[in-house]
C-alpha cells in the first residue's frame, strides 16, 4: 500500500513523521518502532528518530509504504 504524505516544511523529523501518518500514537511509540528496526527510509532501516524527511523519500513500516511530498 503506498500513500502520499503532505508537509508543509522543508523537512520532518522521523518520528513526527510517524506521528503524522497515524503509524505512532505518540513520540514514545515511535521511537520504540525506530529502535526495534521497523521503519525503512528509502529501502535501508534507520535508527535514528530524528533523521531528516524530505519531499521525495519513501518511508516504509510494516509493508505498508508512505512517500512525503510538498
């Protein structure tokens, strides 16, 4: 499944990106799925909650696919 996220900004914050797309309930819960190695950023698995989205890059949890636009 693949969906399109808007923001308004030039980037987002891991984390808050999964808080955005409703994948996390709150900080805490994504920074638990980041840690765990269930979220994908362009294909590799990222550690890091704050690691910088942009327009353009695919976010991957679960099989489930989310592309951030502008």
């Amino acid at each position: 499944m693949m969906r399109k996220i808007r923001i308004e900004e030039d980037m987002i914050k891991l984390d808050s990106l999964l808080k955005l797309a409703d994948f996390a309930q709150t900080g805490g819960h994504a920074k638990i799925m980041i840690q765990d190695g269930l979220i994908k950023v362009n294909g590799n698995v990222e550690y890091q909650r704050g690691k910088k989205i942009k327009p353009g890059d695919q976010v991957s949890v679960e099989g489930q696919v989310i592309t951030v636009v502008k």
